[in-house]
C-alpha cells in the first residue's frame, strides 16, 4: 500500500483534528495509507522548547522519508504565498524523489494572488509590475514560484481531487 504524507497548514486550523480525521479518510478511500503530523506522540512537558521543536521537525522528514506521496495545500496562508513549511517539505520531498502533488482551490495568476490576498495592487513601470516594497512580481509563472510550478503536479481543487489524482497517477504507472 502506498503511503501518503500529509502536508499543509491546515494543523493550525481550530478544527485541525476534524480536518485531519477527514484527510486521512479520504486516502483510505482510494487505497493509500495516510501519514500525517499529528500522527506522532509528542510532549513537550519534559523537553526544553529547542528540543521539542527539533523532535517535530525530524518527525516530519522522518515520515516524509517513509512515504511514497506527499499530497500539499498550497492555497495562501498569511499572505499571497503558501505556508513556507508546506513549500520546505514539498522541495524535500521533490529531492527525496517522491511524487509530489499540490493543491490549490483556484488557481491564479500571481498577481492576481497578490491582488486578492493582499488586497493592493501591483505598481506598473517600464512594463513592469512590482509590488509594495519594490519587488518584481513574477511574470514568469501561472500560479506558483517557477521552482514549484515546474518540479510539481499542481492540481485545481481540493485534497480529496489531490489524492484522486495521486491514485491516477499510480494506476498509470503500475
């Protein structure tokens, strides 16, 4: 049975445990063995901070390790941009050779994500587009950072439409 890794910001949702029960019902249904974060017994009672702090971290890429998939949200959070830890596993994943697939309600341009979330718009000179602070936004890409774009699969939808196409993907190459 292939397993899938888990991955995305919806642990720091109020309703994480509900959401995660969710995803990992939804891996069964198609077949796979779900590995998610909050899988792994951690207490913090007895560990200074650093070390607890540390004990998630190598969990993570522990299981990222032990996985086939890793499935990751990629909609916005906290700005225009994907959680930076989901991206951080994503990359490790892509060099661990994992299959590698993302997740996005509507796909956007970057602009327009930096137009919706963000709530300003772009500032145009010499037919570029920049944004507040005086950095280019990129032009290059449709939805995503070109690194992710182009070493991802990138799937319009939710998690359930992730792992349906994760299980395409493995019926197509089986």
């Amino acid at each position: 049975m292939k397993k899938i890794f888990i991955s995305g910001f919806d642990i720091f949702h109020k309703e994480a445990y509900f959401i995660c029960h969710n995803q990992k019902q939804i891996c069964i249904k198609y077949g796979f063995e779900p590995i998610h974060p909050f899988d792994k017994e951690l207490s913090n009672n007895d560990l200074p901070q650093d070390d607890f702090i540390q004990n998630i971290v190598d969990k993570n890429l522990e299981d990222i390790n032990k996985s086939d998939i890793i499935i990751a949200n990629l909609n916005s959070f906290r700005g225009a941009e994907p959680d930076s830890g989901t991206v951080f596993e994503c990359g490790y994943g892509f060099a661990k050779s994992k299959i590698v697939i993302g997740y996005k309600s509507k796909l956007k341009s970057y602009i327009e994500e930096y137009i919706d979330e963000l709530k300003l718009e772009p500032i145009f000179e010499d037919n570029l587009r920049y944004d507040h602070k005086g950095f280019l936004i990129d032009t290059f890409s449709n939805n995503f950072n070109i690194m992710l774009e182009k070493n991802i699969i990138i799937v319009e939808g939710d998690f359930n439409d992730a792992v349906k196409k994760a299980f395409e993907i493995i019926n197509i190459k089986e």
